[in-house]
C-alpha cells in the first residue's frame, strides 16, 4: 500500500480530528478558542492544497487498484480544497455568533471534504460506495446544525431521508452489477465491455443505470431534485454556501469520471441523460421565476446549471468532458460570489444578529429587500450584478462560454433539438437573474429589516471572483484545451 497517494485526505482528516480534540481539551478554557479552531482549519487545509499540487504530474493507481490519481483527478481536488478553504474564509461571522458548535461545524466540513476527494480518486465501487457515504454523512449533520430553526431540522432529517434512499439505489446497482459481471472495479469493467468488443448485458445496464439515478439524487437532477430547494433554504446560510460550492462541484465531477470510466461508449446511456438534463433547465428555469427567497431561487438555479453538464456529457467524447469540468470550474466560481453575497446580509436588529431562525430568514433573504441597494452599497451591487449576468450566461462573461462550449460539445454529439430546447430555456432563466438587477439599480428604496454588512475578506472575495468573470475569457481556450488534455 502507497500511504503517499492518501496524504492529501489524511491531512485534511487528522486536522479535522486534532480540531475536535482541541476543542474538547482547550475550547472551554478559552472563551474565543474558536478563531484558534478557524486558524487551524485554514492551516490544514493549505497543507493539503500542497500536499494535492506536489503530486499534480503523477499517475498512479494504488490500494489494489481501488484508487487513483491522474492530473485531471487532482486538478478537481485542487479546486474542491480551495473552495473549502474561501468557504471557511466565510465562516467566521458563524462561528463568532455560534461559538460553541465551531469545532463540530468546522470538523464535518473538512471531513465531508475528504470523503468527496476520496469520491473522485474512487476507482472501485467499494471505495466509492464508503466515500459516499463518508460525505453524505456529514453533509445530513449539517444541514441541521441550526437548532434554533425548524425548518433546518426538517433540511436534515429530508436530506437525510432521501440521501439514504439514494445510497440505497446505489448499493443496489452496484450488488446487480457485481453479481452479473463478476467484478466492481472501473478498469476491469472498462475492460469487460469495451466498446464493439462485448455487448453489455441487460442487468449490468440496468445496475448502471441505478448508480446513475443515485449520483442524480445526489447532485439534485430533476425529476430528483425535491429536496435541493428546502434544503437550501433550511440549512445555514454559510453551510447553504458549501453545499452550493464545495458538495456541488464535488458530486458533478465525481458522475463526469464515473462515465468517463466505465459507461463512455455504451449505447441508450445518452439517452437517459438527455432526458434528465433538459428535465433539470426545465425545472430550474421555470421553478425560479416563482421564487421570493435568495436562497431557494439559487437552489433552482444549481438544478438548471447540473441540466448543461448533463448535456454535455450525452456527447460521450474527450472534448464534452472538458467542456463540462470547465463549466463546473466556473459555476463553483460564480457561486461563491452568489452565496458569499449571502452571507452579509443581516437583520438590522442588533438583538437578532448572527440568528438564522426561520422567521427571521423569511425576511433578510426576500428578494424585495434589495431595492436601491445599488445607491447604498455600489461596489457590492455592482458585483452581485456582473456575478448575475454571468450566471444568467449573457456575453461576454465568463458563464456565456462556459454554456457555449457545452452546447457546441452537444452539437457535435449530434443533439440539435435537445441542444436548441436548452438555449430557449437558458433565455427564460435569465428573466429571475435579471430581475435581481433590476430590483438593486431601478427599484426605489424601502425601510428594509436587513442590513449589508462590511466583513472585509467576503467583499474581496465577492470583488474577485466578479472581476475574475469578466477577465478570465482572455484565457479560457487555453485553459480549457488544459483541462481537455487532462482527459484520458
């Protein structure tokens, strides 16, 4: 066994521990240990950034080939741990005003991030399997971490519900798999029924077909996207920002290399995810346009967005593959500076400060609320817009190519009319994102309840990744012929 292919997610995993400890022996000692606890979840996760970039050129498969690295697996985890590391950058307004809960919170997150690298380095469906579940775990943990809200109890208990029915599905898929072909490993599979070599059973499609449906719960694809809106809403706001960060891009990616493996050539795959993507753009752009709340009308906007990659990856080519980790690479970006604009705003009230319950929620989040905030905060306003028109995919931001690439990997793949029925829905999901601009610069201004808070590193971070937007299109062929050759 090769312990240096695992250095990176034993990092991140023994910080996560020697935080809890910590805190076990130190945290009552010292009132505001938890900016401690924050200092060293930082400090673990650079370790482990550096740790993942030492072995950036290796290629290597180890365990008894159940895991793997190659530069586009640690390409991905490379972003995931930076995502991570912002995310925790974020989080110190929550652990101040939830101090006792600092460790626990900071702990689960770091350990539901390495079950996600472990996810996307999985080259067998026992490790996968085990690795799932050690992020669905913590990922169900915190979504009802607030006990001051009911409806982030119901977030928890939801998630937890069909998270378990998706492990299920998988479990099942992969015993059917198992029993029919004799093997669970990826290669070996690749192997069994490369293309125009062996026809593949009808019970091995059948139990892939099941392990697909099971990521589409996990990466919250309609029709089984139900529990992504009032998950979002319960939750947090600043674990809200990690699922939409950190979890989805994570779970995307780890469905992109699972087709990528095993499934590339097989016939009626495409199909299927033809079908569920153009369900998910349909779901996420008409679902949002009812929306009066921030962050549900975001959760419907993850679900339109997993529809493109989905799209993408119908084409079953080198090239779409690309496309698609790019996409992701951008939308994590765009979504950092969404969720991150959520987490400055509060209540006006001093007393309710730092609280998330719901009532209190209904009102900070309402998209009302931000009426003339282009004359009150300028910067921030001129920022969330940016971040809107390019997530609503007009040019020439950086979410306009990062859509254009994927619709022209699916046209190449031969899908014109799925491909054109994505566009008119890509028109109709601009009206909610833009509706948000025309909200902050037209509409009057109100006495709202809530209040912009001036947290410096969040309004860097929100200005970077705007400015980030706009000037990476310069450099978006070369990065994403990068990424293209990353794919095997």
């Amino acid at each position: 066994m090769n312990l240096t292919a695992i250095l990176p997610e034993l990092s991140l995993f023994f910080g996560a521990v020697i935080i809890l400890m910590s805190d076990v022996f130190f945290g009552k000692k010292f009132k505001e240990f938890f900016y401690v606890s924050h200092l060293l979840a930082l400090i673990f996760c650079t370790v482990c950034l550096t740790l993942v970039i030492r072995g950036f050129a290796i290629s290597e498969i180890s365990f008894y080939q159940m895991f793997i690295n190659n530069p586009l697996i640690t390409f991905v985890k490379a972003f995931t741990v930076t995502l991570l590391t912002v995310v925790i950058l974020f989080s110190l307004k929550f652990l101040y005003f939830n101090q006792r809960i600092s460790a626990e919170f900071l702990a689960l997150m770091m350990i539901s991030t390495v079950g996600a690298m472990f996810l996307i380095s999985s080259n067998d469906f026992l490790t996968f399997y085990l690795a799932l579940e050690l992020q669905g775990l913590s990922l169900y943990l915190l979504a009802a971490l607030n006990k001051n809200s009911a409806k982030s109890s119901e977030a928890g208990m939801k998630y937890f519900i069909l998270g378990s029915v998706a492990s299920g599905i998988l479990l099942f898929g992969i015993s059917i798999i198992y029993g029919f072909s004799g093997t669970t490993n990826f290669g070996a599979l690749a192997e069994l029924y490369a293309s125009g070599q062996t026809n593949v059973p009808m019970a091995v499609m059948f139990g892939f077909i099941l392990v697909i449906v099971a990521m589409f719960f996990k990466i919250s694809a309609a029709p089984f996207h139900m529990w992504a809106p009032d998950v979002y809403e319960g939750s947090p706001t600043i674990v809200t920002t990690f699922f939409g960060t950190v979890a989805k891009f994570a779970a995307t990616l780890v469905l992109v290399r699972i087709l990528a493996s095993v499934t590339l050539s097989w016939v009626g795959i495409n199909k299927i995810l033809v079908f569920v993507a153009l369900a998910s753009i349909l779901v996420g752009s008409f679902g949002a346009i009812w929306q009066k709340n921030l962050k549900r009308l975001l959760a419907y906007s993850s679900i339109s967005h997993v529809g493109f990659v989905i799209l993408g990856l119908a084409a079953f080519n080198r090239d779409a593959i690309g496309a698609c980790v790019l996409y992701m690479v951008i939308y994590a970006t765009l979504s950092l500076g969404n969720f991150g604009f959520l987490n400055l705003v509060r209540s006006k009230d001093d007393n309710k400060a730092g609280q998330e319950d719901d009532a209190e929620n209904e009102k900070i989040f309402e998209i009302s609320n931000l009426a003339g905030l282009a004359k009150t905060h300028p910067v921030t306003s001129f920022c969330l817009a940016v971040l809107m028109f390019s997530t609503a995919g007009i040019p020439p931001m950086a979410g306009f190519f990062s859509k254009f690439y994927v619709i022209m990997a699916a046209l190449r793949g031969g899908f014109m009319i799925p491909a054109t029925v994505a566009i008119l829905f890509s028109v109709v999901s601009a009206y909610y994102y833009l509706r948000i601009v025309k909200i902050m610069y037209f509409d009057e201004p109100k006495d709202t309840t809530i209040e912009i808070e001036s947290i410096t590193n969040i309004k860097i971070i929100i200005l970077f990744t705007a400015i980030l937007n706009i000037v990476i299109i310069a450099f978006l062929d070369p990065i994403l012929t990068m990424i293209t050759n990353f794919v095997n």
